[in-house]
C-alpha cells in the first residue's frame, strides 16, 4: 500500500490508528500483524511497524506524536536531543501540550498541559523541541537532586547554550511550585561558580566555623608580577588554592599536564594547593571540609601573612565567607 508506505517512511515507521483508518488499513489487519510480531503497540492508538525496542527519535517522535501537532518535547529528554552531556536519569519523555489539549500520559510519555509553550521550539528531522533555556527550566522542575540541577544549570551557561539571565527570566514567567531547586543552581552560577562541583563545594565550605572567607574564581598575580593561574577558591591570608579536579578533564595526557603546570606555578611562589575530585566530595563532603579546615590551621601556624600572590583587582572577583 504506497500511501501506508509513504507515512511509514515519513514518521520513522509509526503510525497512528486515525492515520491506518484514512489509508483503509482495518483494526483486524492491525491486531494480525501484532499477533505475528511484524508490528507492535507502542502507546494508546500508535504502532510501530517493526518488532524490537524504540531508539531514541522513534521514542520522542512516538511522544509527539501520541499528544498532536502543537505538542514539544521538553526536560530531560530534550537536552539530550541538544546534545547535553549531563542529563537527569530518567527514561520518561515529558512533553509540553496546550492546556486546552485533552491528552493523558501513558507509557514513558508524561503530558504536562501549559499556557506557555515555548515560542522558541525548534523543529528538525520531525521533532518539535523546546529550547535549552526551557529544558533546563522543566528538567529541573521535575527534579529532586540539586546536583542533578547544577550540573545541567552549568553545563547550560558554560558553553553559553543559555545565561543566567535567562534561567531568572524563565523562573520569572514560569510556576513558583517547584521551582527552588533551579532557583538555588542559577544563583550560584551567577554568583561566579564555574561548576556544579563546584558550587557543591562552596556550599560545604560555606558550613565551617573555621574558614576564612574565600575568594572563588579570583584573578592572581604573583608579586613579582607572574600572571597566576585562576584557582575554584583561594584563602588569600594562608596562600592555599582550592581545585575541583574533574576525572574527564584531568585524566586526559593534555589536561593532566595543565594541571601540573598549575600546581607547579603556585608551588614555585609558596602557595599550597588541595586538590579535590567531585566523587570524593559527593561521596564525603564533610571529610573535604576536614581537609581543608585542617590545611587552613596548619598554614595558618606557620604564615603570619601570606605576600607571595596577590588578587589583581576585584573586577569579577566573587566573594564568600563569614
């Protein structure tokens, strides 16, 4: 049947019941070639003319085309669509549908009804697909973890696929139920923190009686005017650089070299550097504050005012502490 074929080929072969009832396939004909396992039941009143499991555009394409023509593919599942790295753990695909739309979640598709689709959706290879800037939004919306949040929060502003301007704007227009968990990783990344992992860390740091306040991000020069690398976080009177060592980046020949290079640079003018890796701080937080609370004291016993390396300005420099 040409016209069968024609809308199989279209829609990744899917197809649903009203399609197969305009091409004058029946219900019986339909029920026989699942009954042979030539074709399936993916959700309510939409098939797949294949055996064996979806892959990735069948299942967005499937969610689409299950909750109709104005319907976006949106949180998790669009991020993955952008190619995001870091992405919450879920198999279900959320989908944004106008409120007036009458449609229910079924299988892995979850229908969230708005009056604000997003106006910046895209559409390519057949799939309508909400913005980074809503994605990330949704995402974390349905999140429980906040590092789950920051990570995406962060990977979104890092490579400028979205700014912290845009996620308050977002939070602005968007509900306010559900809405704390993004509200707290785009604060800190506007703050200045470059990373989840490292916002993670601000935040155990932030919990000790005995720190100092710490610079994060600052601009250094050594005092005989070397341009010093930008450490995570610097304790300006002891002269320790804090570092978030991520697996993927510093494990690589060319990253464990710059790291060297780092690590040598602060030595050679006196300063201390502790190096953390996220694992270690999701695993033990407080063990990492230990570790630095401890560095800190030791330091601080042996250097009554560390000169070596100063800030270079306070442009961009963010501030924490007591």
């Amino acid at each position: 049947m040409p016209e069968l074929d024609t809308l199989l080929n279209r829609q990744r072969q899917l197809i649903r019941r009203d399609q197969l009832d305009a091409v004058g396939v029946s219900l019986d004909a339909v029920r026989w070639r699942i009954r042979t396992r030539r074709w399936q039941r993916v959700l309510p009143g939409l098939y797949g003319a294949f055996p064996g499991a979806l892959d990735a555009n069948q299942r967005l394409l499937a969610a689409l085309l299950h909750t109709g023509a104005e319907s976006q593919i949106t949180g998790a599942a669009a991020l993955r669509w952008h190619s995001f790295r870091y992405v919450p753990q879920t198999e279900l695909v959320h989908v944004l549908v106008p409120h007036t739309v009458r449609r229910s979640s079924a299988g892995f598709v979850v229908v969230q009804r708005t009056t604000r689709l997003d106006p910046l959706s895209r559409i390519r290879g057949g799939l309508r697909v909400c913005s980074v800037v809503r994605a990330v939004a949704d995402a974390a919306r349905v999140s429980r973890d906040l590092a789950e949040v920051r990570a995406c929060v962060a990977e979104a502003v890092q490579n400028r696929r979205a700014t912290p301007a845009e996620l308050f704007a977002e939070l602005d227009s968007g509900p306010t139920p559900r809405s704390a968990l993004l509200r707290s990783a785009s604060a800190e990344i506007a703050a200045g923190a470059r990373s989840a992992p490292e916002a993670e860390l601000r935040t155990e740091l932030g919990k000790s009686d005995v720190l100092p306040v710490i610079l994060w991000n600052p601009r250094l020069v050594a005092a005989d005017g070397t341009r010093m690398p930008t450490p995570d976080g610097w304790m300006v009177e002891v002269g320790i650089a804090l570092e978030m060592d991520s697996r993927e980046y510093h494990l690589t020949p060319t990253g464990w070299q710059q790291t060297m290079r780092r690590h040598n640079l602060f030595a050679r003018h006196g300063a201390l550097v502790l190096h953390f890796t996220p694992a270690e701080l999701r695993r033990d937080p407080s063990a990492v504050r230990a570790a630095v609370e401890a560095a800190y004291l030791e330091r601080l016993q042996t250097i009554s005012s560390f000169t070596a390396i100063r800030v270079r300005g306070a442009g961009g420099t963010q501030v924490t502490g007591h």
